[in-house]
C-alpha cells in the first residue's frame, strides 16, 4: 500500500459582477511614456480580443476582500470533501496582493489570509497550521506541491490549498493590459489516501527564473503622468512573458509527466494557467511537439473568455468547474490523468501530473 495525495474536495467562488470588453471603451488608455494611442479604443479592444480571447470577466462586489472569496471556496471544498475542518493540518493560501480594499490601494496581509480564512472557519484546533505563499500565478499549483511533501513526509493527512485573488484593485485604468486581470477564489482538499495503485498527484516540476526574469511582472506607475505617482499598480512586460511561457512552460510540463512514467497519449486534460488564450494554445503546441504527436481534441478546457485571468484561481477553478460539469462538454473520469501547469511573477513556473 502506498500513500497517495489526492483531491477530495473542490469549490471555487466565481465574484458577481460582470466586466464587459465593451466597459472599456470610455477608458483613457496611453502608452507607457503617457502619450495617447494612435487608435480608438473599439480597435484597441478588438486586437485584445484576439489575442488574449476574453470577452468578459469577474470583479468581487466592492464589499468583499480576496480573504472573502477564499472563505466561500473553502466552505465549498470542505463541504464536497465531506470531512471535519478540525482534522485539516494545514490551510495553505496562495495569492500575490493581500486584502486591497475597494477604495483603497493599501495590501493588507496582517494577520495573514490564510489566518483569516481558519478564523472564518470557526476552526479551533490550533494545530491547523495556517500561512500564505507569494508564488505569482502558480502559487495555488505550488501550494499542491506543499502539500504533497507535508503528505508523503507524514506530517499531514488533511490539507485545505487555496489561490485567492482580486486583481481589480490594483489595475491601472490607463493601461491596456489591465484587461486581461479579473477576480476569484479556488480551494481544494488534499488527503493522504491509501491505494495499492499510485493516484493523485503523480510527480511535479517547479523552477523559479530571476537572473534577467525577475521583473517581468512588478509594480509600477500609473501610466498617466498626472496621477500621484507613490500609487503603484501590476504592471507586465507582455512580449517577454509570452516567450518567456513558450519557451521554458512546455519543458516544466514534460519534465513533471516524464517522473510520472505516464504515456503523453494517456493525458485526457491539460488545465494551464489562463493567462492568454493564444499563449496557451502555443504553450501547448510546443509541448506536444517535444513528444512528436499531434494535440488531441478537447484537451485544454478554457475559462478565460468569460472568467480573464484570476491568476492563483485559475488552475483550481477550471478543476472545480469540471468536476460539477459546469464546463460543458469537459468531464473527469476516474483514472483520467492530468497536466496542471502556471507559469507567472517571480518568474516562476510549474507543472503538476495527477491521476484523477
């Protein structure tokens, strides 16, 4: 008998306000120097379209914090898991800017999210032990790998991962590429399952890339030269993160499959961070190229069109909404084997290979 990890429980809060490509058509949007477009923003927002494929997204109502929608998707998890919270070892929470208030542009991390979430819980078993991670977009697939290693040492047997965030606070009006972010909460429930057959997680990768990667995503200026230029908001390196993603995600992916022993033809999904639709697609060309087979149909479900890109959310969202079949015509079934990958801030990436 071994002990595997495996996903017994899964929730995601999905925020209610609807962000349209057609909201931004009043935005002022400059170049990063201050000065105008050369175009009108209907054209702006239709090459934003074909690129990235997000025609609408989620923004939390303004009462809500990124802890709020971590609470909802782990009452969610837990409940789908059907187990007592008081037997959860760990809380592990992902996200990149803390509790940003609606009409402030201050991160709040004290007391830590994931102390928040336990709070909220009304767990009292002090040895839950609770803390946060800042692993950009990968950090919910990194909280995996954490759990993983807390699961297989024996030092856990129940762990709540979560990948919180609300991008919409931080997001310059002025800048174009504030409409790829959006908001949502994913959790999951890792448990220590004996099998006489490996499943769950399989095998991992992770790599993190600072030597002249590091600031590809940072914090910056507003793009209008006018505003009070101590504000600062997410700002990317578009281009360099796009060959960046080409160049090392396939690799990371390959390398996780490869330590599983799983044939490349046994994966029936692939759920990759939604960052751009069209990074996405040539992520996954090239690492079915690297096996020297053609990509088959419906392997890579999309959430971004109508959900953007909620950064630590995404990966566990795209499972949770599977698993409800909530993202029709994508199913799971038992023994399906899966590709879990990220790539984001720091700069980092990973892969995960999971027997469902």
């Amino acid at each position: 008998m071994t002990i595997n990890s495996v996903i017994t429980g899964t929730g995601s809060y999905i925020p209610t306000v609807v962000k349209k490509n057609s909201d931004f058509l009043t935005n002022q949007f400059l170049n990063d120097d201050g000065t105008p477009f050369g175009y009108e923003n209907d054209v702006v927002i239709e090459k934003f379209k074909s690129i990235t494929g997000i025609e609408e997204r989620r923004y939390a109502s303004p009462e809500l914090n990124s802890s709020d929608l971590a609470f909802f998707a782990a009452e969610k998890a837990i409940a789908d898991a059907k187990i007592n919270q008081e037997d959860l070892n760990y809380i592990i929470l992902a996200h990149n800017f803390g509790d940003v208030n609606s009409v402030a542009n201050q991160s709040d991390i004290l007391p830590s999210l994931a102390s928040r979430v336990k709070h909220r819980l009304g767990i009292k078993n002090p040895n839950c032990v609770a803390y946060d991670i800042l692993f950009g977009c990968p950090g919910w697939i990194q909280g995996m790998i954490q759990a993983e290693a807390y699961i297989k040492s024996g030092m856990a047997k129940k762990c709540l991962v979560i990948g919180t965030e609300t991008l919409s606070r931080v997001l310059d009006d002025h800048d174009r590429d504030s409409m790829i972010y959006s908001d949502g909460a994913g959790a999951c429930v890792v448990e220590a399952v004996e099998s006489n057959i490996n499943t769950g997680i399989l095998s991992f990768a992770a790599q993190t890339y600072t030597f002249e990667e590091c600031y590809y995503l940072f914090f910056g200026k507003s793009y209008d030269k006018t505003e009070d230029e101590k504000v600062r908001y997410i700002k990317m390196y578009g281009r360099k993160i796009y060959e960046f993603g080409l160049n090392f995600v396939p690799m990371a992916m390959k390398e996780a499959l490869d330590k599983s022993g799983i044939d490349i033809l046994d994966v029936k999904k692939i759920l990759i961070h939604q960052a751009n639709e069209k990074m996405d697609e040539a992520i996954i060309k090239r690492f079915y190229r690297l096996y020297k087979t053609d990509i088959p149909n419906a392997v890579m479900p999309m959430s971004i069109h109508t959900l953007g890109n909620s950064s630590v959310a995404t990966v566990i969202t795209l499972f949770d909404l599977i698993k409800h079949g909530n993202l029709k015509p994508h199913s799971l079934n038992k023994g399906d084997v899966i590709l879990m990958a990220s790539v984001g801030a720091g700069m980092n990436i990973n892969a995960i290979a999971y027997k469902y």
